[in-house]
C-alpha cells in the first residue's frame, strides 16, 4: 500500500493554500477595481485553488517512503 500524507497534514496545507488564494485574489481585485472583493467570490477563488492542491497532496508521499 503506498503511504500517503496524514490526512491533517493535507487539510492544514489545503485551507492555507484556500486562505491565501482568497487573500491575495481580493488584494489584486482591490488594486485594478478600487473596491473591495465580494466575500462569496473571495470564497470561490480559495475552493478553486483548493481542488488541485488536494489532488496533488493527494499524490506526494512522505520523504523517506520508497515505494
């Protein structure tokens, strides 16, 4: 069986990555629009870039794991 990532690893990354996709997509949205990104948005932005994140954590093993 291959040995993959603990599952908490891969949710802490996965919402870091969410958190800050949403962060810098309002931050760029704030500086070419001058108003602030709608929260629903921001939200869409971080599940976004939260699905390939967590298929790719899915993938990666543990350094140190031969297969």
């Amino acid at each position: 069986m291959k040995a993959m990532l603990p599952f908490w690893q891969r949710l802490l990354v996965t919402i870091a990555v969410m958190l800050a996709a949403s962060y810098v997509a309002g931050l760029v949205w704030q500086w070419l629009s001058g108003f602030a990104l709608p929260a629903y948005l921001a939200g869409a932005v971080g599940g976004l870039a939260a699905l390939p994140v967590w298929d790719f954590l899915k993938r990666i093993r543990p350094a140190g794991e031969a297969e």
